[in-house]
C-alpha cells in the first residue's frame, strides 16, 4: 500500500523550500520504491526552485542519491529489495537510434517511473531529474537505480548521481584525458574539483586549476591539481600557456558555462586540443569566436552532459576505485544536513562556501 513521508518541496518560483507529507505509491511494473540515505544538494536543485529548468511547481526536491531499493514492481530482474544502489537520472530505453548504435549514453528517451508521487491532498509532484530523492523514500524507475558495492559510503557515494559523475566524466569520457596529457580546468567548484580528479585518475601529468577563489583553487590542488591559477589577478589563457611550455592545453575544461570562460577555454587549449563545456549556461548567453580561428585552430569542441557517462558501466567501477582508495569520494562531502537544512544548504552553496552538503536519512 502507499506510504506517506517526509520529502523537500518547492511549492514556487523562488519560495523557500520546506519539509512535507509527500505520498510514494507501490511500485509499478518496471518501477522501485527506493529508502534514500543519502542525498547531495546541487546546483540543479536550486534551478528548480528558481523556475530555471520548467514551471511544474510543486517539485519534490533531490535527485544526487544512494540507498537502499524496498521494493520493485513487476516485471523488474536488474535490481532487488535490498540491493544498494546509486540513482541515475539516464535511465537508457535501450530502443533508440543512439542505443542501437551502441552509444546508450546519448539516449532520446530516457524515462522515469509512470506513476506519480504526490501530496497528502493528491497534488501530483514533478520530482527532480524524474528523482526526488530529498526524501525519506522515492519513486523511480528499476532503470534509474545501479547496483553498486554496499560497503561504500552513502554521502559519498550518491555524489555520482550528478555533480561528481559530471566533472569526472569530463574528463575521463568527454575529454578523454590520457597519460601524460596537460590539462586545464576553469572552474573548480564541485565539478571542477571532480574534473580535476578525474584527470589526475587518468594520468595526466599536469593539470592546472583556475578559479578567482583562493579557497577553491587549494581545494583543487587536494583533488590532483599540480599548478594552480588566480585568475582575478592576471590573464587565465596566458598563465595556462607559460605552464604549458607556450602551447597551451591538450584538455581545457569550462566547469562554469559562461562565454567568457568557453572563449578562456577556447584558446588556452593546444593546436588540435579539446575543449569540454560542462558549466552549463543559461538561455540567453551568446557565444561569438572568430570563425577562422575556429578552422585555424582545429582540435574539437565538446559539451558534457552528465559527463557522457553509462551509470551501468561506471558507477561500478568508480566505487571499486573509492574502495581502493584511489579515488577519494568523501573529500567531496563538505558536511552532511537533516532534510530541514536543505534552505540553508542552498545559501551556502550560493556563497561558495561548500563542494557538496550532504542530506542523510
């Protein structure tokens, strides 16, 4: 039978959020009812409450999680109640041209559960990322929880959902940094402070972080970062190019998403470099390069969504790596909040003060 639980709701566009009775139903076929432990509070949630990403208020906050599944609906043979699993908001169909092609990270139709949550007065909710997950309990489809090892930390762990699987997936995926490559990573929030771990994981030899926060850029020289460089105080793309002997970059990642920084980007890399945006702009942001230096430059100019991962092929493999010890998932926990912090939480994420804030259950 259905249950009732705490959950995080935006009711409106820029109203404070706050903790309500929210009702998750029995799964249906291909769905599972999972018990959230942990859950990071990211940019994106904040989005929702500002009405950045759609206007289908109330949403049901969170969607960065690990738990524990409860039960699953019909037909469901991937995951099991009481298997430990991350939630992914790319549950791929498996159908499309881009799976058929053997590329299911870039899947048209990824999909989420058909039944919808809703408030104790039957108000239907649109969880976040199809998610939800500031809650007690959510509902999901069996495609959006990945099975990985239960001897990892939830706070930890759950950060793959979105904002550390983005970052490290920049570079590992998208950018696909290699042995003895330089790389350059703009913007070292939680994102670029994962890029910057994802680089070092695949064996760069020099990655430089750039930030106008001191605060940030030695929180990147912990991740892996060799050099670090201030760019409130001189020019980024002349400072990447000294400490690349004058080349510039093999991989420059814009982990902010504004044009200034892509333009930044743009030509600090090498002849022939790469450039990965996952900062991502808003709507009305206008990007202008000079087309011939475009062709000039050559190379390849890349987006990163969701860091081109496969949640099925690399939360695995990155938790085995989180408990080997050599890639450390807990640096990126600031702290960890009860589900009536979640307000508070996005203050200081706005001021920078935090990588990620943690809710557990």
């Amino acid at each position: 039978m259905a249950q009732e639980v705490r959950g995080v709701i935006a009711r409106g566009k820029g109203e404070p959020v706050r903790v309500e009775t929210i009702v998750v139903p029995d799964p249906g076929p291909g769905e599972a009812v999972v018990k959230i432990q942990a859950c990071g509070v990211c940019h994106t949630d904040l989005h929702y409450r500002e009405g950045g990403i759609n206007d289908e208020f109330p949403f049901l906050l969170g969607h960065e999680a690990a738990g524990v599944v409860e039960s699953v609906g019909a037909g469901v043979t991937e995951v099991a109640p009481g298997d430990f699993v991350i939630l992914n908001w790319r549950a791929v169909c498996g159908q499309c041209r881009a799976c058929r092609r053997g590329r299911p990270w870039y899947c048209f139709d990824t999909h989420n559960a058909t039944q919808r949550m809703t408030l104790t007065d039957g108000t239907e909710l649109s969880p976040a990322l199809g998610i939800g997950a500031f809650a007690e309990k959510t509902l999901v489809a069996a495609g959006q929880c990945t099975k990985v090892d239960p001897a990892a930390s939830a706070a930890a762990a759950g950060l793959l959902g979105c904002g550390v699987m983005a970052g490290l997936g920049a570079a590992i995926n998208t950018g696909a940094v290699g042995r003895g490559d330089t790389v350059a990573v703009i913007g070292c929030g939680g994102v670029g402070s994962a890029a910057v771990a994802g680089a070092r994981l695949a064996g760069a030899s020099r990655i430089i972080a750039v930030d106008i926060a001191d605060t940030k850029l030695a929180t990147a020289k912990a991740m892996g970062a060799t050099h670090t460089v201030n760019s409130r105080s001189g020019d980024a793309v002349a400072a990447i190019r000294e400490l690349t002997g004058g080349f510039g970059a093999d991989v420059v990642i814009d982990a902010v998403g504004r044009p200034e920084t892509y333009e930044q980007a743009f030509y600090a890399r090498d002849l022939a470099g790469t450039v990965v945006l996952v900062g991502v702009p808003t709507p009305e942001m206008k990007l202008e390069l000079p087309l011939l230096d475009v062709f000039g430059r050559g190379g390849a100019l890349k987006s990163s969504w969701y860091g081109d991962c496969l949640p099925s092929r690399d939360f695995p493999v990155l938790i085995d790596l989180y408990l080997q010890g050599r890639l450390d998932l807990d640096a990126f926990v600031s702290e960890t909040i009860a589900l009536d912090e979640v307000e508070e939480a996005f203050h200081r994420m706005e001021k920078g003060e935090v990588l990620r804030s943690v809710v557990t259950l």
